[in-house]
C-alpha cells in the first residue's frame, strides 16, 4: 500500500494552464479563454478542455469566457511554485545551472508535496530566495 498524498491530482498540461493563468495576469485574474490559449500554444477547444477539466477539479472558474483560479487552484499554484523553487535551488547547489535546473523541474514539480520541499529546503540550509532571486516563501 502506498501513502496518500495530500496533493490533488492534475497532468503535465494542466500544471502549465494553471502556471499561465497567474503569471500571463501578473496575478491579477481573470484572463480571457482566447488569450489563454494563445499564452500556452494550444487551440482554443484544447484550451477550453483544459480549463473544463480544473473546473471539474475545482481549481479554475470559467464565467463568460473569462477564467480564473478559485482558492483550491491559488493554492496549488503556490505550492507548485514553492516546490520550483525549493527542488531548484537544490539541483543549482550541486552545479546544475538555474536554466537547466528549470526546465528539467518543470517537469515533475506538480507532484512533488509540500513536506518533500521542506525537507529539501532544510537540507540546503533554508535559503530565502530561488537561483533566480525570487522569494521561496513568497505567500506565507
Ligand atoms: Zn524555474
């Protein structure tokens, strides 16, 4: 038997289409399906599965064709970004550059629970800011 996980289910894609919702806004939702779709250069019914799909997980709100996160969404966008960053920081320790170490985490961040972030974190010395110098704990 495994462990539960406490992180909710959601696939590569939808990681991304929520990573975009907020930062395409700088945070400041709703964003437009059309632009949406555009931002992650996929076609709009694809877009529009993709937003259908969270609404269904309660992670993203669609009204008129606007979309945003609802609170479910918001957290789960945070501790993608946190883990990110933790996981980055920790592959930039061992030499890997901050680029690489991107690109490779955005990957498999979305599955990474909060408890593996700290623990990581804590092992490196709790650093405040990411390779790229941005808060790690930006929202706590
Ligand atoms: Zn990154």
């Amino acid at each position: 038997m495994s462990e539960k996980r406490n992180t909710p289910e959601i696939t590569r894609k939808e990681r991304d289409c929520i990573m975009r919702i907020v930062e395409m806004t700088n945070d400041s939702f709703p964003v437009r399906l059309c632009d949406l779709s555009r931002a992650m250069d996929v076609k709009p019914p694809s877009a529009f599965e993709l937003v259908n799909r969270l609404s269904k997980k309660g992670m993203v709100r669609a009204k008129n064709g606007m979309i945003s996160l609802t609170d479910d969404g918001r957290r789960t966008y945070d501790r993608i970004k946190f883990s990110h960053r933790a996981l980055e920081s920790l592959l930039v320790k061992g030499g890997i550059s901050a680029d690489t170490a991107c690109r490779e985490i955005e990957t498999f961040d979305y599955i990474v629970e909060r408890k593996t972030a700290l623990a990581i974190l804590k092992t490196i010395g709790n650093p405040s800011e990411c390779p790229h110098g941005l808060p790690i704990r930006s929202r706590e």
